[in-house]
C-alpha cells in the first residue's frame, strides 16, 4: 500500500462546510436500524426530514427556493414527496425533479415509486431521451434529465403542466442545467405562480441567487412591472447529524494511480474492519482495468475466497450490472465499487465507509477552431476532491485516501470545476434555443458565457447545414424538422436527407447505432477476436453499413443474448438501438417522411449520410506511410479510429462522424466517399479546383 499521511494528529473537526485541514461531517444513519425500522421511520431519520415545513413554507411564499443539502440528506427522494402530500399535484398538475444524469433518474424514481408503494410509471414516472415511463394524467411526480425538459418546452414553452420544477445536482453545470435555469428565469417573469427549487450539494446559494434575482433594468422600470423582482430566492440549508470522515494523503506522488488504487483497496481489505469501499477512477477503460488487477491481485494474495466483490459503475453500464451496485452487500462480503465521477453527487450509495480517490476525471474540451473534441485525463477540482470523500461518511465514520499528496490539493487543484457550457460543442445548444424562440442566442441570460468562438462556429455550422438562414432564424421545413429530432443536428439533417435518397430504412438505423455509446463490447485481452469478429460484419464502405450488417445479424438470430456473446457485441446496446429505431420512425411518420429502402444500394446510403456529415471531409496525404489524412476544412492531421472497419483500409476520400483526440486525432465512424459527391451535396460549401475540392 502506498504510504498515507493524515494531517494533524487529532481527528478530523466535524464542521458543516468541510476546510482544507481534513474535516468533513456528512448525515446519515447507521443501516443496521434502516434494517430495523419501517420505511416510514427510515425516512424520518432523514436529516432533510426536520426542514419538511420549513421547505413547504418557503416554496409556498418564494418563487424560487434554494436548497443546499450533502448528498444522502434525503432531498431528492423527500422533498417531491413533500410537495405532493402539501397539495401541489392536485388537480392536472405535476411535480418535476430533474437530473443531469440518466442514471439517477431511473434509480431515484424506482426508490421513490418504492417509498409511496406504488408502480413505477404510473403515480411516480420519468423520462429520459427515448424513453417514457409516465403515464399522462396519472403520474404526479416525474423525474426527468434536463434535456429532456428543455425539449418539452418546445411543444409547452411555458411549462403549464408543472406546478414546481425542481433542478437537482444544479452544482455539476451540465449544458442542459445552465440553458434549464436560464430559460426557467424567463418563464418565471410569465409565470409568477411556478415554483423552482434549485437543490444542491455543493452549490455556490449567493451566486445561483443574485443570477435569479430580477433587477430593474433602469432607473424608468418599476419592480411592480416585474412580477418576479417582488421577492429574492430563498436559501436553506439543511444540515444533521452525521458521521466524520478522516482523509489521509500520500507522502509522495503516485507514479500509476491505477495500480496506486488497486494496492490501496486490497491493503484496506487487509487492514481495516468491515465496509464497502468506493473507488473513483477516470472512465471505463481504467475500472475495468482495475476490475481485472484486484482479481488478479486477491487470488495471488488469497486466493479465491478474498471476500471481495468488485463491481464497476459508468453511465455505459447495462441496467443489470448498474443494480448490483445498490444491491446489499452480502454477508461475508466486502463490495468495491470502482466508478466514475457519476458516484460523486448524483447516487447515494449505502455501506460505502472508505474512498479511494485517484484525483483525476475524464472530461470532454472542444476546440471551436479545428472542430476536434479532446477527451483529456484532467484533475479534478477541490469542490469534487470534497464529494468524493463524502462518500465515506453515510453509514458510520469514514476514510479517504487520496492518492495525491496534500501540498498538490491545497496548492494544485482548482476550486471549482469549469462548465460544461465553456468547453463543449454548442451545435446542438443553439439549435434548441433557437426552437424555443431565443432569437438573440448572444443576449441570452446565461450563468456562464459561452466561448464567442464557440457560438460563432455553431452557427456556422448550421447555416451550411441549411438550418438556419441568413438572419440566423431557423428554415422552414428543415430546420424545423431537425429541431424535432432529438439526436446530433447532423445526424438530424442525415435522416431527412435519406428521404430523397429513398434509403430511410436504413438512415434510421444507421443514427439509432450513432446514438448509443458502442454496439461493440471490448474486453481486455481480447482484441484479437474483436477484430476478426468484425471482419463478418465490416462492408468495404465503411462503419455506417457494417452497423447494418450487425443490426441484421441481430434480428436474424432472433435478438439472442447468446449471438451477441459469441459475437462480441453488446446485448443491451443492440436493444436500445431496436427501441430508439421504433421510436425514430415514429417519429419521421409524422414529420410526414415515408420509410423507404434502397436494397442495398450503398452508394445511395452514402451520399445520405454525406448529406448531413459533408463538412467532415477528409482526404488521404499523398504518399502517407502512417494512414495521415487532412480534413478539407482546416486541413488538420487526422487518422482513422482504430476501432473502425476500414483502420489500415485506408480509402483515398472519407467522411467521418466526430473528432476525438487522445495521442492523436482519431476520425470515429468513417465511410468511404467518391470527392464528387461533395460538391453534389453542397455546392455552397465546396467548389472544385485541381486537383482536389477546397473551401472557398
């Protein structure tokens, strides 16, 4: 085990707001008496449960409540019970809780469903995207991700429906959370009567308030004019008793922080008394990595009766595996639970009494200007270090071990994360503001700006796309149309584009495969038989028609769980591209498009992909030794991905789907293409010179 200082030589202080020193205090209560008592105790003995009229009163007498709570206090399983038992579900009014996860949403609704003792779908309800399990005119309280509620507003830009829309994790600033606020500050001022709550567990109370309260804009303008300048959001705070959480460093950095946190566990396994343990790591190369050493590492040390069950946790998890992690720890057993950063916030997990935090998160920054998305290995914030070593204090005193030394937290570490908003790709973002009627997208009232280069980018973009038109207002039918279709603009414009084409059939199942994370699965030590099994599939046009060759295999051995293991390919991903598919079709019907097939015709299917995608061109280097391509558009090294069909093919002329830069910039999901079909496609976009088309 690598060595640890814990600073100090006294234990940790137990404070409310937990300091650099190591004090952190956490509320909860021991989950031998949750075993003991009913679920209505249980949820008394919740620390949120003594604020109950507190928060009733405020949300009756505030147009906007904030709520600071640590997670485990019970606020987002209680608080929407609370407000259904005061009367704000009567009638055809509905409470909302959103999430910024997909995850939390299902688990918080089946736990919530499970305390009021009724069917999931039907009194308690959510929706994720494609999705639903509500059922309209029933469903009272329903859990929901922010985007999913920002596309609800365009068919109900006022939201009539909800009496109270509470925004949870509002601290994790996710795209959708920061457009979600901004856009509820609005209806506000026409719909005095709606309540927010804005709930948190780290969140920032002054700033999300002053960003809430409505000023005069000038001297000339009275607050009477201005319903919701009347009152400033209130701001609680909902404290307990809980369990302090004891944080030791390292002496020395880390060389391998993965084989850092394997060693750490199994010297935990050895040396400290019963408790789960949760692990943070950076993404799912690295927990199953992890996976495979510590079962490697307990049998050479204890051979098979270790007593550990080592469970992973990413939002790519299949439902199934995803449950074994809320399961109870079985007797005899200590669960490790290795996850990403979605275990910080948004999901309580019970049992957890040590963390292992490796310091790093895997997060997604985007270069406006060469159009490439870099998944970069990056610190995480002291705000983060702080959740993560909160986990350990739900069900009695805890331990973090964090695999950094103290100097580097204090030193190193930035404060606060940076949004989501200022380092992602706003394509799809305008596009849906612009939906809502949010003409002056620059105007916008925003909780952090968004990078000018950014913005301008995506409306370039679109407007290539022929989404918007020259006054920056979306076309009609097209833009329109696009607007509708929850996926990518691109892949959007991709399937209306097959309309002409005749090919979709096909389109649609092409972007139901774009829209899950991998229909591959891709075991350690395996990828020798990956490769051949992909071999059966690969068409020499590229991923989008060996995406059907997989779908077909799919349907031909009657969806069997049993091909897909044979085959390498994810069972669960395959199902929710045969769910997403129907969903799509729906969809375009009735948008008015008629599902035609071209039989085959590749060609035909190519050029409708190129007509959403025909601004990632690229063209192979002339003599390339390495497979070095450069894009049309800014003439940036690129290279085929290598989990593509056509890695080491290398065609002359291709069209990919995204950017992505690891120790190079990778083109995923690539067809071959014929260079004439560009300026086919998109004259506007392209123009021939010799010997090859350029930009203008």
């Amino acid at each position: 085990m690598s060595k640890f200082w814990k600073p100090g030589s006294e234990r940790p202080r137990a404070t409310l707001v937990d300091d650099e020193e190591g004090g952190v205090l956490f509320f909860s209560t021991p989950s031998s008496e949750y075993g003991r008592s009913t679920l209505e105790r249980q949820k008394q003995r919740l620390p949120v449960y003594k604020y109950r009229d507190a928060i009733l009163y405020l949300v009756e007498n505030n147009p906007t409540t904030i709520i600071v709570g640590e997670t485990g206090s019970g606020k987002t399983t209680q608080i929407p019970q609370y407000l259904k038992e005061a009367g704000w579900a009567e009638g055809d009014r509905v409470i909302a809780c959103t999430q910024p996860r997909r995850l939390s949403v299902q688990s918080v609704a089946a736990r919530v469903a499970e305390e009021m003792g009724v069917k999931l779908g039907d009194e308690v309800g959510y929706t994720i995207r494609f999705e639903d399990q509500t059922n309209p005119g029933t469903t009272k309280i329903k859990f929901l991700t922010d985007g999913v509620l920002l596309r609800e507003m365009m068919d109900d830009p006022l939201l009539t429906n909800y009496s109270v829309i509470m925004v949870d994790e509002a601290h994790e600033r996710s795209i959708s959370t920061d457009m979600l606020l901004g856009l509820l500050k609005k209806i506000q001022r026409r719909r005095p009567e709606l309540r927010l709550i804005i709930s948190s567990a780290t969140i920032e109370a002054k700033s999300m308030s002053n960003f809430f309260q409505i000023r005069k804009k000038n001297r000339r303008q009275e607050v009477k004019d201005d319903p919701g300048s009347l009152k400033p959001p209130a701001i609680l705070s909902v404290e307990g008793k809980g369990f302090p959480v004891e944080i030791y460093y390292l002496e020395e950095p880390a060389s391998d922080y993965l084989q850092s946190a394997v060693s750490t566990v199994l010297s935990i396994n050895d040396e400290e008394p019963a408790g789960d343990i949760l692990v943070f790591l950076t993404g799912q190369d690295d927990i199953e990595a992890a996976v495979q050493l510590l079962a490697d590492g307990a049998r050479d040390i204890r051979g098979h009766s270790s007593g550990l069950l080592v469970l992973p946790l990413y939002s790519g998890l299949p439902r199934a595996d995803q449950d074994l992690v809320f399961a109870p720890t079985p007797k005899g057993k200590r669960k490790v639970i290795i996850s990403t950063n979605i275990a910080e916030t948004s999901l309580t997990l019970e049992g957890v009494v040590y963390v292992v935090d490796c310091g790093f998160s895997k997060q997604r920054f985007y270069n406006p200007i060469s159009d490439i998305e870099s998944l970069v290995v990056a610190p995480i914030s002291k705000a983060s270090a702080r959740q993560r070593t909160g986990r350990a204090g739900r069900v009695r005193p805890g331990k973090c071990f964090r695999l950094y030394t103290e100097e580097y937290f204090v030193k190193e570490l930035p404060s606060e994360g940076i949004p989501e908003m200022q380092r992602s790709n706003l394509v799809s973002c305008v596009i849906q503001l612009k939906a809502l009627g949010i003409d002056n997208i620059l105007g916008f009232d925003w909780l952090a700006s968004p990078p000018p280069e950014a913005m301008v980018r995506a409306l370039e973009v679109l407007y290539s796309l022929g989404i918007l038109d020259e006054d920056a207002k979306l076309t009609s039918p097209t833009g329109f149309q696009v607007a509708e279709i929850p996926l990518e603009p691109m892949i959007a414009k991709m399937i209306l584009s097959a309309d002409a084409f005749g090919c979709s059939e096909e389109i649609i199942t092409v972007a139901a495969v774009l829209s899950v994370q991998s229909i591959w699965v891709n075991i350690r030590g395996t990828q020798k038989e990956l490769d051949e099994v992909k071999l059966w599939f690969a068409a020499a046009e590229g991923d989008h028609v060996s995406f059907l060759n997989v779908y077909k295999g799919f349907l031909n051995s009657g969806k069997s769980s049993q091909w897909c293991y044979k085959n390498f390919i994810n069972y669960h991903a395959m199902k929710k591209v045969v769910d997403v598919r129907e969903q799509l079709s729906r969809l375009i019907k009735r948008l008015g498009i008629v599902l035609k097939s071209c039989e085959r015709d590749t060609q035909t299917l190519r050029k409708a992909v190129l007509a959403g995608f025909f601004a990632h061109a690229s063209c192979l280097e002339e003599y390339s030794q390495n497979g070095m391509y450069k894009t049309i558009r800014s003439s940036q090294e690129v290279y085929i991905h290598p989990s593509s069909v056509l890695f080491r093919v290398n065609p002359k002329w291709v069209i990919y789907h995204s950017l992505v830069s690891t120790d190079k910039h990778y083109m995923r999901n690539v067809i071959a293409i014929d260079p004439s079909w560009l300026t086919e496609a998109a004259p506007h976009f392209y123009q021939l010179r010799m010997p090859n088309p350029a930009l203008f």
